[in-house]
C-alpha cells in the first residue's frame, strides 16, 4: 500500500509543481503591475506636490520611489529565478534546496542605485526635481579650479603673474 501511494505521489509531484510554478508567475505578474500602479500614483501625487511647493513630502516620496525601485529590481529576480526553476520542474530535478536557494537569492534587498532607475527618474521629473547627470558635477568643479588656479597646464609649475601679457603675443 506505501509503495502504491509512494508511486501516486511521485507521479502526481511533477504537475503539481508546475501548478504551483504557474501560480508563483501569475503572482510575479499581480505583483509587478501594483508596483507600476503604486508607482504611477506616487508620481501623481509629486506632481500634485509640487504645484503646493510641500519639499518636505516630495522628499518623503523621492524615498518611497526608491522603495518602489528597489521593490521592481527584486521582482524582476524573482522571474529570473522562476525562469530557472521552470527546467528542473518540468524534469522533476526540483528539490527543497534549490526551492530555498531561489527564496534567499529573490528576497535579499538588492544593492542598487536606485536614482538611475526608470522609477525614479520618471518621479523626478514629475516632482520637477533635477538629476545630477553623470559628470556635470566633475566638470563644474574642473571648471572652477582651472578659474583660479595659477598652475600651468603644460609646464605644471606655478605662474607668477598669469593675467599678464607678454611683450611678443599677437593681440
């Protein structure tokens, strides 16, 4: 009788994972389109700030969209996860380990920058919130030290007297 419903069990097993693999999907779905829908709302609700001048609850909503970020970042590794796992259901290579693998890997806080994220950047430009682009800061200051500096570019030595002109320049 044990090895009869040993062998049921066994047989059933690979269905029933694929059940629970097309439920956890569907559910990745669910998931993803209230996160585009929190988001959509955070976004509206900077716009609506933002015409009030309220800094301090963009502020508190620019943290939100980093939550939202971070959240949209880990469900999209939990389908990467998902996608992995499809082949070992399907064979019926699929063990508890792996299954506790993929929960830790998907639910650990991913370590992302989250102000270059679609999420956030689409808030900042809703809230009117200027980014920083990559390099204007470097160039700012570059541009700011070369002002006052009295460094010659080419020979690197101090110049005495830069603003002065020389005898034999062309004006």
């Amino acid at each position: 009788m044990d090895a009869e419903l040993e062998a049921n069990i066994q047989q059933a097993l690979p269905s029933a994972l694929k059940m629970a693999l097309y439920a956890a999907k569907k559910q990745h779905l669910d998931l993803l389109k209230y996160t585009i829908e929190g988001a959509d709302s955070l976004c509206n609700n900077a716009a609506f700030l933002k015409d009030f001048e309220d800094q301090e609850h963009l502020q508190h909503l620019g943290e939100t969209a980093k939550g939202f970020a971070v959240l949209q970042t880990q469900l999209t590794r939990y389908k990467t996860q998902l996608e992995k796992l499809q082949p070992l259901v399907e064979s019926g290579r699929l063990d508890q380990s792996k299954i506790d693998k993929m929960l830790k890997d998907t639910l650990a806080t991913p370590r992302i920058n989250a102000t270059k994220h679609d999420f956030y950047k689409k808030f900042c430009d809703r809230a009117g919130i200027e980014l920083a682009a990559d390099g204007d800061e470097d160039v700012f200051i570059q541009e700011s030290e070369s002002i006052r500096s009295t460094i010659c570019p080419v020979t690197q030595m101090e110049m005495e007297d830069p603003l002065r002109k020389y005898e034999g320049s062309v004006d």
